[in-house]
C-alpha cells in the first residue's frame, strides 16, 4: 500500500489545510471503518435477499422500499470508505472533490429518503381505506425510480470538473496521506461556486433539516393512526387482530431507525454546516472522524433493526440462510398451487 504520494505530494502539500488530527485516532478510524464497512456491507447483503427471496415479502411496496434503501447503504458505506483507500493510489481532483461528495450525499439523501418513503407507505395503509390510494408493489418501483432520478439532479453539481482545490493530509505511520478535500471552486451553466457552498445547501435543505423532519413526523403520525385504529378495532370487535403486531413490528421499525438517524447523523452535517460557514472548508479533526464512524454505523443499523423488531423477519432470515433449499421448495409448490386456483376460478366465470 502505497501511503505517500511521490508524484503530486509536494503540489498539493502547497495547497493544504487541516486541522490537528491524532495519528491513533486516524489508525482507528481505518481499522474500525473497515470492520464496520464489511460487516455492513454484509448486513444490507442479506435484507437484499431476504426481501427477494421471501416471496411473501418482495410482493409488499415495502419490502422494495427496504431493498433500494439497504443498496442506498452499500453505496454510501463504499464512499464513506473504500473511496478513502483509492487516494492511496488515484488522487486525482476529480475523484477527491467531485466523485466521492456525490456518492457520499446521493447515497445519503436517498436512504433517507427511502426510509421516508417507507413511513408515508405504512402511514396510507393505517390512514386511508380506499385501497385504490395505497402503495403497490409497482407504484413502489415507479417511486423509487423517481426518487433516484430526483437526488441525481439535485446532487449533480458536485460532478462538475473543480478547480483550485485544497486538501486535507492525516499522519499515517510517520507518512502524510490524502484523507479528503478540504474545498473546491466549480464552474457551471455561467455561475461558480464552492463545495463549501454545496455542503451548506445540503446540510439546510434535504440533508440536515428537511428529512429529519419529515422522518420524524410521519412516524409520529403513523403512531396516533395505528393507536386510533387499534382503540376503533377493540370498541367494535373487543379484540385484537393478528395483522395488528405485524404492522406494529414494521412501525417499531421505522421508528427505531428514526432514532438512530437523527443521533448517528446529524451531528455530522451539523458540524460541516458550522464549519462551511465559519471556516469555508470542510471539517476535519478528531471530533469529525469519530462523527463518521457514527454515521457509518448509522448505515450499518437497518438490518439489525429489522431482525430486532420482526420475529417474522427472524424466522424468514434463518430459513433462508440455513435451509435454502426448502425455502426454494416452499416457493415453487407455492406458485403451482396458486394456478390450479385460478384455472378453476376462470372456470367458474
């Protein structure tokens, strides 16, 4: 691994700003970062065939919802990390300053938003009756399309060319490394602006405020929805139906990963915020690198989460995992049986 930069070291040394950053806390955040990225990466895997194999699951809105958003982590557990390995051997502008802002928020704005998505999809099914107004499973990927075609314009600035960069370098095992771009200056359609300016863009638009609070509030709504319905349910029957736990396991869900988005990831955009406005650079001290272990295992959390708060989820994921084959039996005996029943209902028409 190559931890100086022999070719370009003493340009972008000339044109460098960090701050004082511990060389042990920079050890730990590449060894706890990778654990945390290959664990996750490896958490979001099995949501992904959990809800494609399950057939009783990947035919739910929500199931495809938790599927783009356990991919929106995997994306954003590559940039956060992997990219940060690549500057030991790619450390063109390029990559520093453009790419890796991209994927970083892109990938962050759309889990976000797919888990704002989930919540409105259980806040109809509690709220609505008309089952013409919910979510489908084909509404869900026209909306999740939507979505990504949506962050992708919204964050397309970042993928200008920059210019007149600056870089911050850490200390790593006695060699100075490339850890991240301090700032840039891009020029687009007649204007020119800076990736500090980007960064405060995102951190009082989607990012930081507008989000947080529509995850917040959806939840709180879906709550007092699922308590009405419930207290109507045992006026009318004086009982409580099985679906009601079902539904109140994927509540607890979006709810528990409310919590942790807003405790795991908002101190971070808060303080590049603060720092943009203050500093015009980005922040980069001992205080920022343990704000990014936090908000990779933000990313890290979902499944967890899931497994945590549905025993359905439980049962579904061990059979998968450990009984593949009858999982595949189920599912085929499950389609065949569903076609002698509608042969005997067109029949019947």
């Amino acid at each position: 691994m190559r931890l100086t930069f022999n070719r370009t070291a003493s340009a972008l040394l000339l044109n460098s700003s960090c701050g004082n950053v511990g060389e042990n806390l920079v050890l730990l955040f590449f060894v706890l970062g990778c654990i945390l990225t290959i664990i996750g990466t490896l958490l979001n895997l099995c949501s992904c065939l959990l809800f494609y194999r399950a057939k009783s699951l990947d035919k739910t809105p929500y199931g495809i919802f938790i599927i783009a958003l356990s991919i929106a982590d995997i994306v954003k557990l590559i940039a956060e990390y992997v990219v940060h390995i690549l500057y030991f051997y790619i450390d063109h502008r390029y990559l520093v300053c453009s790419i890796t802002w991209f994927l970083t928020l892109s990938s962050e704005n759309l889990s976000y938003l797919f888990l704002c998505a989930l919540g409105i999809e259980r806040n109809l099914k509690v709220w609505i009756t008309d089952r013409r107004c919910l979510i489908t499973r084909r509404r869900a990927c026209t909306i999740s399309m939507f979505l990504i075609i949506f962050v992708v314009i919204y964050d397309h600035p970042f993928l200008f060319l920059p210019y007149n960069v600056s870089y911050c370098f850490v200390k790593l095992f006695n060699s100075q490394i490339l850890f991240s771009c301090d700032n840039a200056h891009y020029k687009s359609y007649g204007y020119s602006y800076s990736l500090t300016d980007l960064i405060f863009i995102e951190s009082i638009g989607l990012n930081n405020f507008i989000l947080p609070i529509l995850i917040i509030s959806t939840n709180i709504v879906l709550i007092l929805g699922l308590r009405r319905r419930a207290y109507q349910r045992r006026i009318r029957l004086g009982t409580r139906k099985h679906k009601d736990w079902r539904e109140q396991s994927v509540i607890l869900y979006v709810f528990l990963s409310s919590i942790t988005f807003v405790f795991l990831t908002t101190p971070t955009g808060v303080l590049n915020a603060l720092s943009a406005v203050h500093n015009q650079k980005m922040a980069t001290n001992n205080i920022a690198l343990v704000l990014e272990l936090m908000e990779i295992l933000h990313h890290c959390s979902h499944f967890p989460i899931l497994l945590m708060t549905s025993s359905v989820i439980r049962s579904k994921t061990f059979q998968i995992l450990f009984h593949p084959r009858q999982t595949q039996r189920s599912s085929v005996s499950s389609r065949f049986s569903g076609q002698p029943r509608i042969l005997s209902a067109s029949l019947s028409q």
